[in-house]
C-alpha cells in the first residue's frame, strides 16, 4: 500500500499530465505521460501513462522513483523506495 504523501504526487502529476519517466524496483524503466490511477484486472492500484499510441498500466507499488521530465512549480523528483 502507498502512503498518503507518496499518492499525492501521483494525483499531481496526473492532474497535470505530466511526463514521467518511472523507475521500477526491478530496475525496468518507463517513460510516458500521465494520465490516470486505475485498477488492473487483479485489483491492484496502477498509475496509466500513455505511451506513444498506448496505455501502459504501472503498478504503484513497483515504482521506486518518479521523475518528471519537464520543468515545473510542483515537482522534479520522488523517491518511493
């Protein structure tokens, strides 16, 4: 489960759309825009990117570092792990 402060960033760069490149603990990168928090077919809670022409559902809880990729007033950087 995410922590309360650590969902809140999620809301923001959702809220703004913002580009992301998102490290994994298992060290897998992803990169691509925010979009939404959703519910896979397993009930686990995912941050959707778009990516390219797709949605890429990322696990909230696999993510380690969330990076936003352009500048902006509320955030450049979040360490989960």
């Amino acid at each position: 489960m995410l922590k309360c402060d650590l969902h809140d960033y999620i809301e923001i760069v959702c809220l703004y759309h913002y580009p992301l490149k998102l490290t994994l603990s298992s060290g897998a990168v992803f990169t691509g825009t925010a979009l939404i928090t959703r519910y896979n077919d397993q009930r686990q809670e995912c941050l959707v990117i778009q990516q390219h022409q797709a949605e890429q559902l990322v696990l909230l809880e696999d993510i380690a570092l969330l990076e936003v990729t352009v500048q902006n007033p509320h955030l450049q950087q979040v360490r989960f792990k």
